[in-house]
C-alpha cells in the first residue's frame, strides 16, 4: 500500500455502541489505526449498553474518542434514533470525515448512517447484505439493515450470499467487497492473545467433565413474551430429560428479559443464570460447551469456529449460510421443537459429528484487512 503524508490521509469516522458492535467493530479500528500514514480514524461510541461496553473497550484496548452517551432506562426506538440523530451531527459537522462507518443493523446504526448521508458523507457499511425479507423477523434490525444499504456507498459483505443479496437489489457491484466476518477476527485475535486457552466463568460449579454444558442466549424482541417462556420451558425439560446436562445462561440486561428468565428458572438448580460475560469469558463458555441454542446472529458464526453446533431460536435466519453449511439449525421457538432438536444432538453422535465437523463459511479471520485495503482504494480513486 502507498504511504501518504498526513495531508492525504483519509478520514474515517467508526460508529459502534452495542456489545456485538463493539466486537465487530474493535478489528476494524485495531486495523484502521495500524495504518497511521494511511487513515485519521475517530471511535465514536453512542453508550447505549453502557455497563457492557466498558470491559469490552478494555479487552480490546480501544478508547473512545467521542461518547455520545444515549443510553436510558428503558429508552423507545424512537428515543434511540432521535437522541444518535442529534448528538451525531455536531460530530460529523466538526471532524469532517471522508467516510462513517457503521456496522450491522442496529437501531444506532442507522441513525448515524442516516446523519451521515444528511450531512453527503459517505457510509461504509460493515456486514451487509444479511437479510430475512421480512421487516417484522427480526425486528427493528432487518429494517435497519436494509435502510443503511439504500444509505451506503461501500458495502463490505461477508459472504458470497450476502453480495448476491446486494446485488439482486441492484447495488454496483464495483461498492461490494466481500471480506469475511469481522466478528472472525475478533475470535480468533481472542483465541491467539489467550494462546488458545480461555477461561470458562462456572459460579455453578457446572463444568465437570463428566457433563455435558449448554450455553444458552435469547435477547431478541421478537423473542419476549410467548416465544421466550416457551424456549424457558425447553430448557428445563431437556434437564430433566438428561441428567448429566446442565445449561449455562448468560442473561441479557434487558429487564424484560431478566424478569421472565428469573422467574422462570431462577429455582432450577441444573441452569447458571449469571450475567453477560466478558467476550474474552464467554468465548471460553463456547470453547466448554457441547452445544448452543441462541436467537442471536454473532453466534451462530462464532459458535462454529470452535466447532460447535448451534441451534437458532428463531423462526428464520440473514444468515442462512450457517443452515446450508450444517452448523447451524433453525429450530423456532416452539418448546417441543426445541428439545426434540436438542435431543437429536444428545443423543445421536452421528448427527452432532456432522455439525460439530462442518466448515464454518463466515471467513479466515482478515476481514479488517481487507476492509482497510478497500477503503483506501476507494479513497484513491476520489482523490
């Protein structure tokens, strides 16, 4: 790459605040920043999982240089979008950046891909081109996903089925780069600073060798109320169903979710319900583990690279890679459905070999790389 001095360098502003943002976003910051000469780069954090992002920051060794500082209890839609809208602004007025980049499909991160394309900045935008089709599953993020891409001027995919999906809404495909998942990178820089070996938190005293743990997520709007007291409902039965199973929940902060989660299994002694981990924690959760059952999307790329079967609590998948390769099966949230699918993993050796061996499609781990070589291309040809 050609060295430039600093009245060359472009400018790029990165806009993160969930815990999954972060994680996604840190290797492109770490990435952006190895290249001094290269790029001026402004971390901007909107706050919004304040009490998570903290240790976060820290593993990676980032510092925000902006905190916009959104966060509320129990804050609308509405009050996300508005309040980023607002304090984004002055921020895009006063750095001036050639380029936003903004990652996934948050709420947060459209906001700032619609403040950026206000002020004709251009967005970059991080895993796009995932989509259901259906504005209600999940929601508000297949909605948002597909706003930034009518935003974005660069869409950096990360897969083949991803850049196809972009192209079929007729995005050029000389603004589509196909780069891997950076939540890849951010596992595997994990895996080689802790020398492969990362601890599994076990408050239980779940982790014996002799049982077989289950790591357990839901957070997703679409799964509070009925679908989630169902989910609930399948954990306890397949612990009674295998004694030597025992869950691990790390329970999102959301009250709407912890209420119910308490309430439900907060007496079961076979389930850990303790509060989310530090990545570098719960990557060691995902290394013990036998199996996953998530309504997330970060997972179920990561959950394989450790070659762990993940079975997705949802009625549909943006990642239908995961399904396709044999990672991952979509199992709903039906609680007869759940454990027979879980079932099928505990007792069948066969079956979970052919998840468990399956090659991960979400990428080598370079994603930021090539985001990096990507956006200063563009950068040049503008210049």
């Amino acid at each position: 790459m050609r060295e430039v001095g600093v009245e060359r360098r472009m400018r790029v502003c990165v806009v993160f605040g969930t815990r999954p943002e972060i994680i996604k976003t840190a290797p492109v910051i770490l990435e952006l920043r190895r290249r001094p000469t290269v790029f001026e780069t402004l971390a901007v954090c909107t706050g919004q999982h304040r009490e998570m992002a903290g240790p976060y920051l820290e593993m990676f060794g980032l510092e925000p240089d902006v905190n916009m500082e959104i966060m509320q209890a129990r804050q609308s839609l509405d009050s996300i979008v508005s309040k980023t809208i607002d304090r984004f602004g002055p921020v895009v007025e006063e750095f001036r950046p050639d380029v936003v980049v903004v990652q996934g499909d948050t709420s947060s991160a459209f906001s700032a891909a619609l403040t950026a394309a206000q002020h004709k900045i251009a967005v970059a935008h991080v895993e796009a081109g995932l989509r259901t089709y259906s504005l209600a599953n999940p929601f508000p993020e297949e909605m948002n996903r597909q706003l930034i891409g009518r935003l974005a001027a660069l869409h950096f995919a990360p897969t083949n089925r991803a850049a196809e999906n972009l192209l079929g809404e007729r995005v050029a495909r000389e603004a589509i780069c196909v780069t891997g998942n950076t939540g890849i990178d951010a596992l595997f820089e994990v895996l080689q600073s802790k020398g492969k070996k990362v601890e599994v938190v076990d408050p239980a005293g779940l982790g014996q060798e002799h049982q077989r743990l289950l790591c357990v997520t839901m957070h997703r709007r679409e799964s509070l109320g009925e679908p989630l007291r169902n989910a609930l409902a399948a954990f306890r039965e397949i612990c009674d169903r295998y004694p030597d199973v025992r869950i691990v929940f790390p329970v999102h902060l959301n009250p709407e979710v912890r209420q119910v989660v308490q309430s439900e299994l907060g007496a079961d002694p076979r389930i850990s319900l303790i509060d989310p981990l530090p990545y570098d924690q719960f990557v060691g959760l995902l290394n013990r583990c036998h199996f996953v059952l998530t309504d997330s999307g970060g997972i179920q790329e990561e959950a394989p690279s450790l070659g762990k079967p993940v079975l997705v609590l949802r009625e549909n998948t943006e990642r239908p890679e995961a399904i396709e390769a044999g990672t991952a099966r979509l199992v709903g949230t039906e609680t007869a459905k759940i454990v027979g699918a879980a079932s099928i993993l505990l007792d069948n050796e066969d079956e979970y070999n052919l998840m468990a061996k399956a090659q991960n499609p979400f990428g080598d781990g370079t994603a930021a790389r090539r985001i990096g070589d990507a956006l200063w291309a563009w950068h040049c040809k503008r210049t």
